[in-house]
C-alpha cells in the first residue's frame, strides 16, 4: 500500500510548514460526506498515531491512518494551478464515481 506526494504539492506542504513554524508532516484521511458518500480531509499533524502509516516523498511526510488506508491506497497528491483556482488534488485510482462539485466521491 502505497501514498506518493508530487513535487509541486511536496513545496506547497513544506512552504506552509515553515511558515508555521512546527509540524511533522501532512495527515490524509477520509471521512463519511457529502453526497456521493466520503470526502478527504487533509490537516497538520503534529505528532503520529502508533497505528499511523508514513509515507515520505520530497522531505514531506503523509500520514494515514489504517481505516482511510484502504481508500486512498494508490493515491497520489498533487497541488495545481488552473486560472485563478488552484489546491490540492487527489488522483485516487480507487473512485467510482464522484460527485458534480468535487466534494465527495465514493469507492
């Protein structure tokens, strides 16, 4: 199992950690919502979870708990600019079907 994180997004995770000024990383993870039935969630983690799988692309590590695992095994986070948009995005080979927002998706 398997989480690889771009250059691009690894740059934007590590300009935000420093002007942070603490962190140990990124945490991914999934939760039940919106209409298509689960979304990612992406926050700082300051500290690990002894059930935790790391993964460490770029000098940024991703934390993932073993429940979201299962979902997002595969994933890579990526960070673009389109126009005047830009922010993260998951390229999660698990997707069924996603919802017309880009919100939830579900497997």
């Amino acid at each position: 199992m398997s989480i690889t994180i771009t250059e691009a997004a690894a740059r934007h995770v590590r300009n935000y950690l420093e002007n942070r000024g603490s962190g140990l990383g990124i945490r991914l993870g999934v939760r039940t919502s919106g209409c298509s039935g689960m979304a990612y969630v992406l926050e700082f983690a300051d500290d690990s979870e002894a059930d935790d799988q790391i993964f460490e692309q770029h000098g940024v590590k991703v934390l993932v708990d073993p429940k979201s695992l299962l979902y997002l095994d595969g994933t890579e986070l990526d960070y673009t600019k389109e126009g005047l948009n830009e922010g993260f995005k998951f390229n999660n080979p698990n997707v069924k079907d996603a919802c017309g927002c880009g919100e939830s998706f579900n497997v």
